[in-house]
C-alpha cells in the first residue's frame, strides 16, 4: 500500500463509497454547506488546494465554483473522531457558498415550537440568475 492510498484508507465511506463533508469559513467559523466526497474528489481537493465534491445529482465530480466563480481555497482538512466526516476549513472566494446567492447554505433558522415556522436569515448577496446564466 502506498503512503498516498494509507490516508485515503482511512476515512470510513459510506456503502456508496461516500463521506459527508462540511466547509466551515476560515476566521468566521461560519458553517458554508454540507456536501459529499467520494475518494477522487478528496484526492482533487488536496492536489488543487480548492474543494472538490461528488455531485449525488449530476453523478461526477465538482469543482466548487466551476460555474459560478465561487471556489473554495481549502486551508485544513480534518477527519472527525469516528473518521467518517470531513471537515474542510476554507477561504470562500466571492463570500457566496450557497447556489442561493447567500454567504452560507444554512440561512434559514427555525422560529417557534411546533407549529413555528423558517425564516431566512441571510440576505441574498448575488441574484442566482447572475451567477448561472
């Protein structure tokens, strides 16, 4: 086994040949978005140094960013202790995570008891029709 397959090993993936992936915004600490790896794209990821996730929907590779021009520089990689999450910590070019036009995928905030409701918390940055045309 080469030392290049030994940390790739090491993360538990799912019956897919997946792990869950979280992007966490350097210095804010903000929680970006939740996304999947398979062990290609983790690979990408460390070879370009900007996140790389599996698209469950379009069945390949994507570059965060490759269309609307929001890439993610990653600057750490953690394995949490179960070693079947990552954690990336990045630098999100533009401030726009979320295909959305917001900063963060988790915008909206549950407000009340059963019968409450959720609001969105984070304006929109950017019209989405702008960023994908």
């Amino acid at each position: 086994m080469s030392a290049n397959a030994k940390w790739l090993n090491k993360v538990k993936w799912d019956e897919h040949g997946l792990v869950p992936v979280i992007a966490q915004e350097v210095g804010s600490n903000d929680v970006l978005m939740f996304a999947w790896m398979n062990r290609e794209a983790l690979q990408k990821t460390v070879e370009l140094g900007e996140a790389v996730y599996w698209s469950r929907s379009r069945k390949k590779l994507w570059h965060k960013g490759e269309e609307s021009g929001h890439t993610q520089k990653v600057h750490e990689i953690r394995l949490d202790c179960d070693e079947d999450v990552v954690l990336l910590k990045v630098e999100q070019t533009g401030g726009i995570a979320c295909h959305t036009g917001r900063h963060s995928c988790f915008f909206q905030k549950f407000d009340g008891g059963a019968g409450g409701e959720w609001q969105a918390t984070e304006p929109v940055l950017k019209d989405p029709e702008s960023i994908y045309k």
